[in-house]
C-alpha cells in the first residue's frame, strides 16, 4: 500500500519564493468578523431564567443551608 503525503511539494505548488515563502498578492485577504455567520436564532431569545425554576433553586439552596447551620449548632453544642 502506497502513503499519498496531503502535503503539498514545493517544487510543484504556485507561487512559493526559493526559500519557502509566499511572496505578497499570493495568499488570500484575511477574513473579517463574522457577524453573519449563521442564521438568526428567533425561536429561542435569551430573556433569564423564568421565576419558578429560580424560586425552586432558590429554596433548595436556603434549605441546605439551614441544614449545614443546623448540623454546625449541634455540633457545637
């Protein structure tokens, strides 16, 4: 089996200068920002977190904290 190098040869590509380099004109324009780089997402705005799930969170964290305060009283006492 036979390895094919995706590499291109030197001697054979265009535009390469003697010692390897690309004289100017040769390689593309540098690209610009892309602003528009795919479709604009309609469906699903970012607007934050709805008030039920970060009411649930919110009383989920209060209760282990109460539970960490707890359990530290107890130990101390």
């Amino acid at each position: 089996m036979s390895h094919i190098s995706p590499d291109p040869e030197p001697e054979r590509s265009s535009g390469l200068e003697p010692g390897g380099g690309v004289p100017p004109g040769e390689t593309p324009p540098a690209e610009s920002s892309l602003p528009e780089a795919g479709p604009r997402e309609t469906h699903n705005p970012p607007k934050g977190w709805s008030k039920a799930p970060m009411a649930v969170i919110l009383v989920l964290v209060v209760l282990i904290a109460a539970f960490f305060l707890a359990y530290a009283l107890a130990l101390i006492v």
